[in-house]
C-alpha cells in the first residue's frame, strides 16, 4: 500500500526507499488519476503484474493504492477455493451420511415387513411381524395391514387344506388327508393300528333303498365312528363304503377290543327306514419294524375279506 499526491509523488510507501519519488512506468497511474476511485490490473514500475484498488482523498488530494501481484492472490484464491472445496466435500459427505442412515433407519421397518409379505406361508411368519417395532405412523398402519393379511391367509389356507383332505359327503379325513397323517405318525417312529371297515351288503341297500339313502348311510357311519373313538384316532372314508380308523399307540388287543365294541354299536343303532346295518372290519398293526406302509394296508384289507367270507359282522384281527 502507498500514497501519491497530486503530483504523482509517493508520500508514504512500505519501502522508506521510494518516500519522494515519483510514481512513473506504472502503466497505471495516469488512470488511477483520473478515474480517482476504482480498480484495475496494471503492471508497477518493476514490471510486475499487479491486481489494484485505489481510492482519492479530497482534503489533500493524495490517492491511496492498494496493490499485489496477481499470482500471489491467484495462488491464495486457489488456495482457498480448494479450501472450500474440501469443506464443501466433506460438509456434503456428512450430510449423506446423515441422510443414508435416517434413511436406512426410516426404510428399515417397511424392508423387513415387504420381505415378510412374501413369505406369508412361514409358520412363525406371525411372531417376526409382531416384533417389529413401528416408530411412525405408516409403519403401524403397514404392519396392522399385513397382520390382518397373514389372517385372513392362513384362514384361506385352512380352508383349503381342509376341503384338500376331506371327504365332502361324510367329512372325514379322505384318503388323501390320511396318508399325510399316517407319514407324520410313521416319521415320529410311533407304532399303530389301522381298522379297514366295509359296510355290509351296502350295494343291496342302494338298490332297495337308492342311493340318497346309501349316503345317509355313509354320513350316519362317520358319526358313529365321530363319537366312539379316541380324540386322537384318525377316522378316515377310504373310498365307497369302506372307512379306515388309525389308532395311534395302539397294540393288537386294543385294536381289536375298539373294534368289536364299534362293530356292536352299529349293529344296535337304528336307521331311519333301514333299521340296522352291520360292518366287518379288519385289523392290521404296524410296529415300526417296516417302511413298507403298504403290507399293513394289504394286511388289513386280508382279514376284512376274511371276515367278509366268514359271514360278515364280524372282525379279524392278525395273527
């Protein structure tokens, strides 16, 4: 920084040296004289390029000049530039950090909920939504939503499953049904007994009677077998007249006790229009010493020919 007066002599200058020269081969100190105020490049008397700011005093007409070299302030302005830059980088890189984690935080909750409305079909499915945690309002909404979703499939499901595995006349596990309860017992390596029964003569009653009366007849046996057998005893209607109950954790002799006190109970129960009909039944036994499920059924289905041959109303258990 210096000042010249009037007559373009230095009255004050860092350097003590140029105190009362005269300002000259600056190739802008005739403007700087003219204009008074302002700013402008220009190249000083030792031909250094120079960015300047000067400005006129009107009590003693001296100007103030206020110069540096140009790549001096080039290199702080890059300096600072980069400066700011790195600032600005690292401010913006803060905020996206911010930004990802609120949004992961927000996004969260409905990710877990969406890949579980997927899997609706999972059996614990219904606890993992539960133990959501909503912090806001659309994920209460979403996660009641889906609750009610999963109930409304499951019941579906159910439905399905049932009308899948049932009989629709009698409403007893069909055969269907009664090969997937049987798998279970057998994978749980739980012994078993199967009772085969066939409803006497039944052909005669749907020629005498017609074949309306030959499904009530199948009904009435269901509930009959409904009523008097364990809880845990599957009842099954293995196909036309013949029905199949399996007894878990059963052996031979209290199969056959269950048996013949069910072959007793239908002979004495009245039908109306038919009076009484009998069944035989024939008894097999499975005591986990065979994969081959189905020697049990040939088994069965042996001895209720038997009984069959034998006269009927009766039951033939294995040897």
């Amino acid at each position: 920084m210096y000042v010249i007066d009037k007559n373009g002599q230095i009255i004050f200058h860092p350097d003590s040296n140029r105190i009362g020269d005269i300002a000259k081969n600056n190739t802008g100190i005739e403007d700087i004289k003219k204009q008074k105020n302002g700013k402008m490049r220009l190249i000083n008397s030792r031909g250094v390029d120079n960015l300047a700011g000067f400005a006129h005093i009107k009590t003693t007409d001296w100007i103030i000049v206020s110069q540096q070299p140009t790549l001096e302030l080039l290199k702080q302005a890059n300096s600072i530039i980069y400066k700011v830059s790195g600032g600005i980088f690292v401010f913006y890189l803060v905020i996206f950090y911010i930004v990802w984690k609120c949004s992961f935080y927000i996004a969260s909750p409905l990710h877990e909920l969406a890949n579980m409305a997927s899997s609706l079909d999972r059996a614990e499915v219904g606890v993992d939504i539960k133990n959501i945690s909503p912090w806001y309002y659309e994920i209460v909404k979403f996660k009641f939503s889906l609750l009610q979703s999963l109930r409304k499939f499951s019941k579906k499901i159910d439905e399905m499953d049932y009308y899948v595995n049932t009989d629709p006349l009698t409403g007893l596990m069909n055969r269907r049904g009664m090969e997937f309860e049987i798998d279970k017992i057998i994978s749980m390596k739980n012994n078993f007994s199967i009772l085969l029964i066939d409803i006497d003569y039944f052909k005669k009653i749907n020629d005498t009677y017609g074949h309306a009366q030959g499904d009530l007849v199948l009904k009435f046996l269901a509930e009959i077998m409904q009523k008097n057998f364990r809880t845990n005893d599957i009842c099954c209607r293995y196909g036309g007249e013949e029905f199949i109950v399996i007894m878990p954790h059963s052996n031979k002799q209290e199969a056959y006790e269950s048996a013949e006190r069910f072959r007793k109970i239908v002979q004495e129960t009245y039908i109306e229009n038919i009076y009484s009909i009998t069944i035989s039944i024939g008894i097999a036994s499975w005591t986990g010493n065979s994969n081959d499920i189905s020697e049990i059924f040939k088994q069965a289905d042996i001895n209720l020919y038997q009984a069959k041959n034998n006269g009927r109303n009766r039951v033939i258990p294995t040897v």
